[in-house]
C-alpha cells in the first residue's frame, strides 16, 4: 500500500498564496467590467455622452429582450454560430491536412511556399465578391470566407510546428527502424499539439471575422447582418446589443478550445 507524504507547511502556504492570488484577479476582472458599464450608463443618464449615439447598457438590456420575445434572437445567434464552427472546423481540419503532406513530401512544402506567402499577405475580405459568385449569395460564400481567413494561418503555424520537431528524437526513431508514418504518428504529430491549440485559439477570432464580413457583405440572418442593419436604420441599441452578442459568443468558444486541451493534457499529459 502506497503511504501518502504529507503536503510541508511551506507547500500549504503557497498554494492558499496562488488561491488568494487567483481570486483576486478574478474579483478585479469582474469590478472592471461592472465599473465599466456603470461608467456607460451614468454617463448617458448624466448627458456626458449621447445615448443615441452610443447607447447604454439598459437600452441594450431592452433589445435584448424584444429579440429574445420576438424569437430572432436564436435565429440571428445560431446562424452565426453555425457558420463560424463549419469554418473554423474546415480551416482547421484542411491546414493540418496540408501541413502534414508538406511536411511528408518536402519538394511540395517548396513549390507551396511562395503561393502562402502571397495568400498570407493578400486581405481575403477582397475575396469576399469572388466568393458571393462562386458560391451564391449565402451561407456557403461566409463559410468560404472564414475558410479563407483561417486556412493559411493554420498551415503555417503547423508546418513551422512539424519542422521545429527535436531532429535529434527523429533520428533516434529512424535508428531504431521507424517508418516515416510512425515518426508522424509518435513523435511530430504529439509533440505539435501545443502548436495545434495554439493555432486554434487564434483561429476562434480569425473565423468570428471571417463570418462578420461575409454577413456585412451577403447575409439575411446572423449577427453581422444585425449591426449592418441597425447601422442603416440608426439604431446603435441594436449594433451595440449585437455588438456584446459577438463578444460572449467569441468568448465562450475560445473557453471550449481551452477546455479541449485541459482535456487532452489530463489524460495524455500533452503541455501547452
């Protein structure tokens, strides 16, 4: 039977020092975002700033509700949902794909190079049109924008992951009569998934971009077309509410990959 050490009086020190720590950062992210919207709303009840300009935080409240009693709200939240995960979940699946045949066959990562290089650098908002005929006008076009956007970006960051892979644990594998399936299986491919959650966590803001400007450019539903339609009808309650919609909806995706990879560290021990 295994005897349990007992945790020293320094250990318990520390770690009731990091717990304190913590929520005190907590307690002041929180009174900075309340301090925030307090600042918001007295400043448009005071007349220090235009509410219809700006709005205020109870006016966004206020169309909250008619959106949630008018039953757009799901429609207009689910769509920009939906899109944004087809497209962060291709770009993702794709740009690994390609890393890895890049990394595979070394003659196709040189011919590549200068084309990601010129895409990489090209804005691909001006695609947005090229899409909108190829595709249509609908979601297939937004879905090919956020494509677009995310694409690149995680082949690059992968393939740069795959050739920064320890060579010398690559020739210890080759020394002892791997293939170069089970180098990739074993070593590259475990050794980048700090790159991959990485990668993905910058692919949450890139596809959330991708899908506001293929909603301000073709869109019927979604929260891109809700801040283009209450900035032509001037109503900024309506942009700020989608506004903050955006945000939380950004936020809590980025939350799912963080949890992804606490998943992945506890039971594989993979660090990030």
């Amino acid at each position: 039977m295994i005897e349990r050490v007992p945790i020293s009086s320094d250990r318990v020190l520390w770690l009731r020092q990091q717990t304190r720590h913590r929520r005190n950062i907590r307690v002041w992210q929180v009174s900075l975002v309340v301090g925030l919207f307090a600042l918001w709303e007295l400043s448009t009840r005071w007349g220090w700033s235009d509410g219809f300009l700006i709005s205020s935080p109870t006016r966004m409240l206020e169309t909250f509700w008619t959106l949630c009693r008018g039953g757009e709200l799901l429609r207009h939240v689910g769509t920009s949902c939906l899109e944004t995960v087809v497209g962060f979940t291709l770009g993702t699946l794709l740009g690994t794909l390609v890393a890895v045949v890049m990394w595979w066959w070394p003659a196709v990562a040189e011919v590549l190079d200068p084309y990601l290089v010129v895409l990489n650098a090209l804005p691909k908002t001006a695609l947005g049109p090229i899409f909108i005929v190829w595709m249509g006008a609908g979601a297939g076009a937004i879905v090919m924008m956020t494509l677009a956007i995310s694409l690149i970006v995680t082949i690059l960051n992968m393939y740069m992951g795959f050739q920064s892979t320890d060579e010398q644990k690559i020739r210890l594998m080759r020394s002892l009569g791997a293939d170069r399936g089970q180098i990739l299986r074993m070593l590259v491919f475990p050794a980048n998934c700090p790159t991959l959650f990485n990668t993905l966590k910058v692919n949450v803001g890139l596809s959330w971009v991708g899908v506001i400007m293929g909603e301000f450019l073709v869109s019927r539903a979604g929260l891109g077309y809700l801040i283009v339609y209450g900035s032509q009808v001037f109503n900024m309650d309506l942009v700020m509410t989608s506004v903050l919609l955006l945000a939380v909806a950004a936020v809590l995706m980025y939350r799912l990959v963080l949890w992804g990879e606490k998943i992945l560290h506890h039971y594989w021990g993979v660090q990030s």
